[in-house]
C-alpha cells in the first residue's frame, strides 16, 4: 500500500451529475478527499453516488500501477465513478502541502494505509485536525487498529477467511468457501460510509471532526449476523448450511443441479 494515494476528500462544491442519474442532493454540501484502495474507494464511491464532491488523490505516473485494471476499464470506472482526480506525489515536501490545502477546505478525508505510512508522511488525523479541526478522517485497514496483526496489510480473501464468513458458506462438508464477490472490502467501504455520515451528523452539534475506523476483519464478523448470536448463545459452531441461514425460516434448501 505504501507509494500508491487515492485520497478522497469531499468539499463544498457543486458536483457534475452522472451521465445516467443526477445525483441525489443529500451529501452534495460536503467534500472528500481519498487516499485508500480496495475498501476505501468503495465507501468513497457512496459518497460520492449520494452527491458528495470527491477528489482522488493518484500517485505519479510510474510509482506503483492504479488499482483497477485499465482507466476506461470496467473495474476502474465501476470503483471510481463521479470523482475527480488529482495526481500529487505525498513523499515530497510540496505535495504534502498542497493536499493540506485541499484538506483545510475539505470535510472528510479517507485512507487505508498502514499504521506508520501515514504517520511517515505527516497526514496522520492530528497533523490534518491542526489544519482543519472540522475534518473527519475515516480509515479502513485490514485489522483494527487494537489487534495484534494492525500493522499487516490485508485481502479480501484473508479477512473471509479469518473473519468465520468462508466456514459458513457453501454446502456441508465442502471445506471452505470464499463468497462470490468481494464481501469483506464492499462490507467494510459501506461500514465507513455509514461511520462518516455518523460523524458528520455528530459535528453538527459539536463543531470538530473525528477518526473513524472500519476493518475487512471487523465486517466479517459483524456480517455473521445470526450464526455469531447462535454461537455465542449456544456454544454451537453454525457451519455450512444448504438452507436458510435463520433455522426459524424454513424454505426448500438450495441444491446443486443435477443432470437428468
């Protein structure tokens, strides 16, 4: 993660409406600022669809190639849509001081470095509170920031797999299964989305912004929802399961097809 910048920053400014749907007018007051990947442009993009001004902080050319795929790709389109991008190398001096400018007229900033990459370039929350005391920086690493492996970059795949979601999906006894589509880093973008609206209300009554923190391994857990209450409540492990996943439902289990 180090080298590569995606800084979301959201601002007070009109924004330019998608081709396809205007966006609504809920967010369009506020401004982001993004320096995260993976999870992190997920929860920008939600902003950004409920009308949020969003620039995306990109690395130079040549240090590290854009997660995505391709610019025009599908991928790239589909994670960074209805933002604006800047390019600003934050290992240098000048860069630095440049995105403190765009952080001094912004309301929320979003990374999802490492612990000490951020610290080691200076944009840590209490460097970007001095500029701005308003601003709210939201953070989604792999762990929180508490756990014992915080310092360790993290996938998708690990945190489904760490997180119990990989135990309780598939049909019994098929070991493992990872879901059909990114769930931990949709899961823990849409968790810090929620987190930044909940601050943003929060800074209405107390006038200062906040650090908001989401983790792949923190959604996991949340989104085992049932089978973690039953566990919890029964000493029970909820494994895989062919039917619904609340035994108090009781429609046809799934199967796989058949040939006839």
């Amino acid at each position: 993660m180090t080298g590569y910048y995606t800084v979301d920053i959201i601002h007070h400014y009109p924004v330019r409406p998608c081709p396809t749907f205007p966006p609504p007018p809920r967010l369009r007051a506020f401004a982001s600022r993004s320096l995260a990947r993976a999870r992190g442009p997920t929860c920008v993009r939600q902003l950004a669809d409920f009308g949020a001004d969003v620039i995306k902080v990109e690395s130079p050319p040549g240090m590290e190639a854009p997660m995505g795929g391709p610019r025009d790709g599908p991928d790239f389109q589909n994670l960074h849509r209805n933002k604006r991008s800047i390019t600003l190398n934050l290992k240098d001096r000048e860069g630095v001081a440049i995105f403190m400018k765009l952080v001094n007229t912004a309301d929320v900033v979003v990374e999802n470095y490492r612990p000490d990459v951020k610290f080691r370039l200076g944009i840590d929350y209490e460097s970007l509170a001095k500029v701005n005391p308003r601003i709210v920086l939201a953070r989604s690493p792999a762990s929180g920031r508490t756990a014992r492996n915080r310092d360790r970059p993290g996938f998708d795949q690990i945190a489904q797999g760490m997180g119990g979601f990989m135990s309780i999906t598939g049909l019994p006894g098929q070991g493992p299964v990872r879901a059909g589509t990114a769930i931990a880093d949709l899961s823990a973008g849409l968790f810090a989305a929620l987190g930044i609206m909940t601050a943003l209300l929060e800074r209405e009554k107390s006038g200062v912004g906040q650090w908001v923190q989401s983790s792949l391994l923190m959604s996991q857990i949340a989104l085992l929802d049932f089978q973690a209450a039953r566990y919890l409540m029964t000493g029970v492990p909820p494994g895989q399961r062919a039917t619904t996943i609340r035994p108090a439902c009781r429609p046809p289990p799934t199967r796989p097809r058949t040939a006839t």
